[in-house]
C-alpha cells in the first residue's frame, strides 16, 4: 500500500510559501534527561538540511551548567564544518560571554532569549526584563559589527505559570524593546502553550499597531493543550511566513516545567502540503529523520504524523 498523501487543496488566505524554522538540534534535545552524543546531533542537522529544512538551529552557547544537554556546541559545530555556520545556522547565545564562544566557532547568525515576564526572566535569564534587555544591548551590537543575522526570542507571550495571562501591551512592550536593539527578527513564544486562535490574532494586530509588522515575526507555539497547529494557521492568515517547529516534536523549556513539546515539523508540513504551500520540505526523509532520532532517544516520536507515517 502506498503512502497516504494529504489531498492538495489549496487555500488563497495562506501565504504561497512559509519557511519552516528548525529548532530540533536546540530547542529540542535540550529537554532531554539524557545527553545525546555529538555525533548523533551533527547526524541530525545533516539529514534535517538534506530534508530540505534550510534554517536549522544547531546549538546554544549557555554555560554548561544551565543546560548541560548542548555543553558540546563548540565540538558540534567542529564536528559539522561548514554545514554547521552561516546566516541559515543560528545559534542561540545568552550574554557578551556567549557571543564570544559563538564568534570563536566561526557562526553567521546568532538568536538572544527575552521574556515577556519579569518572573520569568529572573528564573531563566538570572535578572529582570531591564536588566535583561542593558545584557543583550552589547550582544546584538557586536553580532551586527560582526555581520550576523540577530534573532530576537520572547517567551511567554501568550501565558506564564507564575504570574498567569500577560497582558498584551506588556508583551508588545518587552518585543519593542528587543526589536530596538537591532535584532533582524522576533519570534514571539507561547512557552506553555496555553494560547488561542483570538489570542494570536490580537498579539499580531498589536505588534503590527506598534510598528512590528508580519513580516519581521516568527512564532513558536508549544502543544501543550494542543493548540500549536491550529494558532500556527491563524498567525499564517495574519500574513506571518516563518513558523519554529521541532523534528518530531520535541521539546520544551528546561526552567518551565508546564511547557511540553514544540509543534511537530512533520504536523507543520503535512498541513502546509495539503493547502498547496511551499516549504521545500521533503516530508519522507522528515519522518525518516524523527523515526531514526526516535530510535536513539529510546522512544516514540509525539508528532502524530510521524506516528501514521511510520508505523
């Protein structure tokens, strides 16, 4: 029997094409119990380019200490050669420190991790949300000196599990100040992944209003209540074209123990195909990868497609 195949219908309210922002290799292993070995992780930035995934984020220079899971950056990107740098290959980087290690590895494109919440921002970052953005101000000065691409992460646009709802204006404010640094683009996260189709759209509407057009935003949604694909969709239609997604799944935040995974890559693309949008994602050799990952972590991948596709 063959593969089923989503039918393509195509949907004139979506973007033609929407570039897929791998952040498996990060975002994803980094919840991890279990540290994966370099070699597997360079594997997986391989086969997820060779699938057609064109911005991959590799790794994250934090100290060692906060995130043990990617302690092995440096050797990652040894490992990786030229696969592993350029302006398609972020890195995310926490403080000046950080940057350095990044610059010694020889990477084209770096991403700061804001919040949108004091308390978050204390528990994640060790310092408020003004003390945050006087850190990152030297860090997107010098990347830009350097020519990189700057990406701009705010977590816990959509909720926070100390302090509850977050006030829209509040989360607009903490993007501007990012933004205002000089950072090329913002990717608003829903940490928890407690966010909603009304939600989404009055988040977008407000940056818009605040001089944070569509197409300067990604989004990152987390599955927790099992919203991410359906608030994806609803950011597509507001005219948003770059959507995190984690191969298979994977994911969550190491200091919010509520977040879960991150919207599968698989999910992301089968939808996308079936409304006739490019993605250039060859969504075989996508399963294939998050079956392979699937084997070396020990167990099965959560993304549904991946699940009727595989099995």
């Amino acid at each position: 029997m063959s593969r089923a195949l989503p039918q393509v219908e195509p949907d004139p309210g979506l973007p033609s094409r929407v570039t897929v922002y791998e952040v498996g290799p990060r975002d994803g292993l980094q919840n991890e119990s279990a540290t994966v070995p370099t070699e597997v992780k360079a594997e997986l930035v391989r086969r997820l380019v060779a699938a057609g995934l064109d911005t991959v984020e590799t790794t994250s220079f934090v100290h060692p200490d906060w995130v043990p899971q990617l302690a092995d950056a440096a050797d990652l990107l040894d490992l990786l050669g030229d696969e592993g740098r350029g302006p398609r290959r972020p890195v995310l980087v926490p403080n000046v420190r950080g940057l350095d290690r990044a610059l010694e590895s020889g990477v084209g494109a770096v991403a700061i991790f804001g919040s949108a919440t004091e308390t978050f921002a204390r528990k994640n970052l060790g310092r408020g949300l003004a003390e945050s953005v006087a850190m990152f101000a030297p860090v997107v000065e010098r990347a830009r000196a350097e020519g990189l691409w700057v990406r701009a992460y705010v977590s816990m646009c959509f909720g926070d599990p100390w302090e509850g709802p977050v006030p829209v204006p509040q989360v607009v404010d903490a993007c501007r100040r990012l933004m205002d640094l000089g950072c090329h683009q913002l990717s608003i996260g829903d940490t928890i992944g407690v966010g909603t189709v009304g939600h989404v759209h009055r988040l977008l509407d407000a940056l818009g209003a605040a001089g944070i057009g569509p197409e300067r935003v990604g989004v990152h949604f987390h599955d927790t209540y099992g919203q991410a694909l359906a608030n994806t969709m609803a950011a597509l239609r507001d005219g948003v074209t770059v959507v995190d997604a984690s191969a298979g799944g994977l994911g969550g935040c190491p200091y919010a123990r509520s977040a879960t995974g991150n919207l599968a890559t698989e999910d992301l693309v089968w939808t996308l195909d079936g409304a006739g949008v490019e993605t250039g994602v060859d969504l075989d050799a996508l399963v294939e990868t998050s079956t392979w990952l699937a084997g070396r972590l020990g167990r099965p991948s959560p993304s549904r497609v991946v699940t009727a596709l595989a099995g």
